[in-house]
C-alpha cells in the first residue's frame, strides 16, 4: 500500500510564501507523476501543478510565474513553493501521485489527505 503524508500548510499574510510538502512511502515499485490539486468552498478541485518523472512541469494558468513543483525522486517526495500569495489561493490543496505497478501494464494512484491554506488580508 502507498500512502501520501503532506505538511505545509497554514495561515499566511498576502504577498507573502509557504513551501508545501508531500512525501510517499508503503510498497512503491514506480512513481512517474506527482502534483497538487486544489479546492476552494463552492468549487471543483482543479489541477495546480504537475510533475512527471523526467521532471517536465505544467502549471495552471493563475498560478504561472508564483508557483513552482519540484521532485526529489531519492526522497519520493513533490514540494510546491507558493510565492506573492493572494487571497484566491485560499483553499484545501490535495497531494496526488501516480506510478507503475510490480506487474508489466499495472498502475497505481494515491491522493492525500489534502491540507488547508489560508491567505489573509
């Protein structure tokens, strides 16, 4: 079993940063991707950021030039650091990671238990 333990988050002055934090661990044969995704009260959870494995990053469009993913493959561990925050950003952000399982053709895929941040004024 694969489980995603995240830390990070919390309460923080607009224009100011957190670095969120995601780390996998239990039986992990691969992970190609991993990323954030993020929802706000009355609204769908949509995609923040992603990574894949040869570290090709893709970003949502009101995050772009603020954010940023990055990987430690050794640590299978995801971080995003969260620059000039606004209060928009405010929501529960969730942990996602996807890999190949111990059998050709096999794959698996985990979500976080999402952790809340908060941007105030």
């Amino acid at each position: 079993q694969v489980q995603l333990v995240e830390s990070g988050g919390g309460l923080v002055q607009a224009g100011g940063s957190l670095r969120l934090s995601c780390s996998a661990s239990g039986s992990i044969f691969s992970i190609d991707s991993m990323g954030w995704y993020r929802q706000a009260p009355g609204k769908q959870r949509d995609v923040v950021a992603f990574i894949s494995s040869g570290d090709i990053t893709s970003y949502a469009d009101s995050v772009k030039g603020r954010f940023a993913i990055s990987r430690d493959n050794v640590q299978n561990t995801v971080y995003l650091q969260m620059n000039s925050l606004k209060l928009e950003d405010t929501a529960v952000y969730y942990c996602y990671a996807g890999g190949s399982g111990p059998e050709y053709g096999t794959s698996w895929s985990k979500w976080g238990q999402g952790t809340q941040v908060t941007v105030s004024s």
